[in-house]
C-alpha cells in the first residue's frame, strides 16, 4: 500500500478556491511564494564555510522608510495606491446566536465528515493502532470573536479516538495539531501522528482544527495575481513597480470581494477558535504539537490560555517571539545556506550518478551554467524563476533531494540538445499534473497566509521600505530573497489584531533542525531566549523543516516521552542528525551542536520501514507544502 502522495494531491482535493490557469504545453508560471515561516541568517561571503554564526537580521526587517534605489541592481521605491477601506458585507437576516447557544453544542462525529485529506493516513491508523477511529464534525463559531452579533461561521474538526488498552488506567489527554502555513487545513496531521506515533494513540485523542479560512472552516479564496515577472534576480525599475501593481490589485480586488471574512482571519481569532474547541471537547487543558506558522499559533495560545497549557511542542520554529517580518527575514539566508552548503556538496558526492561535478565549486558552477541557460531561452517554457522555485522547494525535506538531482541533471541534458529535446524539457502530462495540485499553487491558501499574517501585527504601509529589504537579502542571498522586495501588507487595509507576544513562563518543549530552510535555527533561538520555560532539542547536520514526524530516533523519543509520560527535558540538548538520502554517515555543516542528549545511554530505534517509510516521507512533504505561499 502506497501512502506518498504527489505533493499536496489531497490538499488540492479540498482547495478553497480556483488554481492558477496552466497551459499543459509548458511548464506553469507560478506567482511568487514567501516561504511561510521564519528563519536563519549567514553571511554571504561566508555561507559554506564559516559556520552557523549569522549577523542580526535588524537591517533587514526595518519598517521605515528607504531611499529610493534607481539601478537594474538598486530598483525603485515605487508608491502603489493602497486598498480602499472595504465595505462591511450585509448583515444577515437572521438573529446572531447568543453565547449560550454556542457552548450548549455538542459536536456530532462522523467517519463520513471527514475530508478526502484523511483517508490514507486513517487506513494506516486501522493498521498500527486497531479500536482507535478517524471521525469528523463542524460546529459552530462566532464570526468575530470581538462582536458576537455579526453571526457564526463553521469550524470542521478531525479526531482520532484514543486505542484503549487494557491495563492503561491513565486518563485520555487531548493533543491538538496544526501542520503550519498560515493557510492549510489541519485535517491530515491528526491521522498521520497517530500513524507514525502510536504511543500517542495509546494516550491520547488527538485533534486536528482547520484553521479559519482553511479547508471546511470557513474557507475563503481569492483569484491569485500574475504580475508578469519570470527572473526576480534581475530587478528593474519596471519589473518593481509590476509586482507593486499586481499585489495593490489584488488586495483591492480580494477584499472587495471578500472584506467581510479576511478581516477576522488572524491569529488572535483562531486562538480563540482553538479554546473553543477545547471547551466542546470537555478538556480542561490540551497538548499541542505545533509545526512552522503552527509555533507562532501555539505560543500565542500558550501567552493567552496559560491556565489551558498541557505538553505543548513547537517543532521548526518561527521567531514567535517577534513580529512575523522579523521571522520573515531570516528565510532567504535560511534557503540559500541549505542549498549551498549542505545539497550542493551532497551532490558532488554523488556525481557518480548524476555527474553534476565532484566538487562544491563544479555542482555549484554547473547550476549557475544551467540558470543562465535557461534566462536565454534554451528551454522553452521554463524561467529562472521556475528554476529557483524548483530548488527552494526540494530544500524542504531531505528525501527532495534526489528528485532535485534527477530534475537538474535531466535539464543539464537537455541544454545542448536539439531543439525538439529542448521544448520537451516538462512534458504535457507533467504540466497536467502540477496544475492539478492545489498546495503549491492554491488561492486559498495565499489568501489566508496574507490575511493572517497582515492581520497579526503592524506593517510599513511604505513601499520604499520592502524594496530596500528585498535587494538588500537577494544580493546577499539571490536565490529567493529578491522576492521580498514587495508585500501585500503594505496595501492592506484593515488595523492588526496584534496577538499576544509569549513571555509567560510555560514550559514547553521546541524542536528545530540546525540547516531548517524556512524557520532557521538563528530565528528559533532568539525566540528561545525570548521565552522562560522553553527547552530547545537542537538537530546537529540536518535541515528537514519537521523534525519530530520524520525518521530521528532521538527526536522521536524526546517528544514522545513528553508527550506520553510529561517529561520534560531538564535542559537544552542535541539530537545527532541522519544521514542524507544514499549516504550511510552524517557529514558535517557548519559549527558543531553541543550539548547533552536527550537521551542518555539509549540505543537508537531501527528504521522504518514500508508504510511507515512512506508515510514519514509523505508527512515530511505535507509540512513542507504547508510552509509555502505565493505572495
């Protein structure tokens, strides 16, 4: 039984809104993604070889003001009108429910409600964890938690039941999951940790809330912009001032047709959302298991509910502590490290099979050969930003790293071939495909990301400041971080929900990866540091963005204990990374972690294998979807 999916096939399924238009002859023109969540930062000049110690991002998440730049390499400050103040939608007819109305609901659950999203890690569930029983149910929530007379919305919610077994006297703990973004369904991920965790299952209904916006909550979706940019490397006066028109555009236009929604999609509502659930489910308190945007959204929890917090999990963290541009700013060194310095010299240890080169030097030469190939056209109907996308996204999970290789090398092939082999470069059928899937690509899920994040904190409504950010991270980090040079929330209309920055002293356990591209390791310490009560378990050599639902042993008992038997790490401490995909030893990157294991005198667990394998692989890669955005 086959469990990895095409990335995001059963998000697509339930995708909110309409996909971008792909010509099947050619390889789609995607809008710009900001990664979701936040990151690491290192020198330029010394990314592969100086380590992990990276300079302070304050440069680069100034909300004020720029000078204007006037070069291809130093583009313009354009102003972009911002969007009209919406119009509040009509009130409906009927009487908004009263308080009592929504606490007297008791949720009905189903096999039935649930989502196709569930069905494949649910028949895993049935296998490793025999009585325990996927089912789903909505309920209502108010529409804005701040007015109760602007009437209700739906909240879906997945539960997987506890296995009960015999001999077990503890009582059922709750454990809430959310898989990140902003802007995915949670559904899958309840399924899919008692699947790959089934010491969970034994103790714990684990339950899965889709975000408001997302999935069957409410969703709300907006026809996604082309500004008609393909190579953000080469920015110009021009090529600016057409992504500041598209995004002013479009907010313009998503909240005039959606204003009523967007303005109560934030953090501090799904919060409130997420207590609510807690109070139908008769919990007195919860666990947590949080990825990526999933940190930012359970430390706010977390500062609100401190009463309410059990064994909560922060796995690849974003600088929560922070502002989301802070955490935003990290990203591009975040990516850019991991593709230099630990998938480039993988590669030239593989150049027996993909002959890309023997060296860092050569791998790295023959991407920059490939790149301008393709900016001359010499593959038909793929772009450099295709191309940059292409790597970005197989930074995500250790396991893309082959299917990067296979890409590379097959286009590296095609470069010198006749002009037939060239056209062919992504075939119809592959096309057809990659238009079929909505996580990559999905309106929805770009909606909600910019409505949160707008939504959570204040923003420099000043274009100049987003242009002088963005070429300053894409000279120093070229291989996405031109992409901040523009932002939604600088046209956005509506005043931030600011939610509470955590600062309460919650013990809580955090999870990160030391080579994590989109949440890097710098922006997960200072949140660290920023928050009494947290223990860090720090990942030496490796940079899945997901540590806990992959194939770490350490890591897999660390969390488990806590989250099982309560506990928690006396200290900080260092799990020793894996191998990378047709490696048998770790090699090292960067500075050396120090610091004591979680688990001393512990032999490690053997390796999964068949569906468990597959299905590790497979939530690895729904992480990794749920961490990217087109913006």
């Amino acid at each position: 039984m086959s469990l990895l999916h095409d990335r995001g096939a059963s998000a697509a399924t339930e995708s909110a809104g309409p996909a971008d238009t792909v010509d099947t002859s050619t390889r789609p023109v995607r809008s710009r993604r900001r990664l979701r969540a936040g990151g690491s930062v290192l020198g330029a000049a010394g990314m592969v070889a100086a380590g992990l110690v990276a300079p302070p991002p304050a440069s680069a998440v100034s909300v004020t003001s720029a000078t204007s730049v006037t070069s291809a390499s130093s583009a313009p400050a354009t102003a972009v009108p911002a969007a009209p103040a919406p119009s509040a939608a009509p009130a409906a007819k009927r009487t908004p429910w009263r308080w009592s109305q929504y606490v007297a609901q008791r949720p009905v659950w189903r096999a039935s409600s649930c989502s196709p999203a569930t069905r494949n890690p649910a028949t895993v569930v049935a296998e490793v964890s025999p009585g325990s029983k996927v089912l789903c149910a909505q309920v209502r929530t108010p529409l804005d938690w701040r007015d109760l007379t602007k009437g209700s919305a739906t909240l879906q919610l997945t539960r997987v039941t506890r296995r009960v077994v015999k001999g077990d006297r503890r009582a059922t703990r709750v454990l809430f999951v959310n898989p990140g973004g902003p802007g995915v369904a949670a559904d899958w991920l309840a399924p899919t940790t008692v699947a790959l965790e089934p010491a969970i299952g034994r103790s714990h209904d684990v339950v899965a809330m889709d975000p408001r916006g997302t999935g069957r909550s409410m969703p709300v979706a907006c026809p996604e912009p082309d500004d008609g940019v393909r190579d953000r490397r080469n920015p110009t006066t021009a090529s600016i001032r057409a992504q500041q028109r598209a995004l002013a555009a479009w907010v313009r236009s998503c909240v005039k047709a959606k204003g009523a929604a967007l303005s109560v999609v934030s953090t501090q509502q799904t919060i409130r959302d997420q207590d609510f659930s807690r109070r139908l489910m008769r919990a007195n308190t919860i666990d947590y298991y949080g990825v990526s945007a999933g940190t930012w959204l359970g430390a706010r929890y977390a500062e609100l509910y401190p009463g309410r917090v059990g064994r909560f999990v922060l796995d690849s963290n974003t600088e929560f502590s922070s502002p989301w541009r802070a955490s935003f700013a990290w990203q591009p060194l975040g990516f850019q490290r991991r593709f230099d310095a630990q998938f480039l010299p993988w590669l030239a240890r593989q150049h027996a099979t993909w002959g890309m080169g023997r060296t860092t030097a050569q791998t790295r030469a023959a991407f920059t050969d490939l790149r301008a190939a393709v900016s001359r056209g010499r593959i038909r109907g793929l772009t450099p930003d295709d191309l940059d996308d292409m790597v970005a996204e197989a930074m995500y999970t250790d396991a893309t790293f082959i299917d990067l290789a296979d890409k590379l090398a097959d286009l590296r092939s095609r470069v010198g071939g006749s002009a037939a082999r060239r056209a062919a470069a992504i075939s119809p059928a592959e096309s057809a495909a990659e238009a079929a899937l909505g996580a990559d690509d999905s309106a929805g899920e770009n909606t909600v990301f910019t409505a949160v994040t707008c939504n959570d904190s204040p923003w420099s409504r000043s274009a100049a400041s987003y242009v002088a950010e963005g070429m300053r991270l894409g000279r120093l980090y070229p291989l996405i971080g031109y992409q901040w040079v523009t932002s939604a929330c600088a046209y956005w209309p509506y005043a931030p929900q600011v939610a509470p920055r955590p600062v309460k002293r919650v013990p809580m356990v955090m999870v990160q990866t030391e080579l994590d591209p989109a949440t890097p390791i710098e922006g997960a310490r200072r949140a660290h540091a920023a928050t009494p009560g947290t223990r860090l378990i720090s990942v030496d050599d490796q940079g899945n963005h997901g540590a806990f639902l992959g194939e770490n042993p350490c890591v897999e008992k660390a969390v488990n204990a806590y989250l099982t038997a309560g506990t928690l790490p006396p200290v900080d401490s260092v799990c020793a990374g894996m191998p990378l995909p047709n490696e048998k030893r770790v090699y090292p990157v960067g500075s050396v972690l120090k610091g004591v294991s979680p688990n001393p005198g512990r032999r490690p667990a053997a390796a999964r294998s068949g569906d468990g394998e597959r299905l590790a692989e497979y939530a690895q890669r729904r992480i990794a979807d749920a961490a990217q955005v087109a913006d």
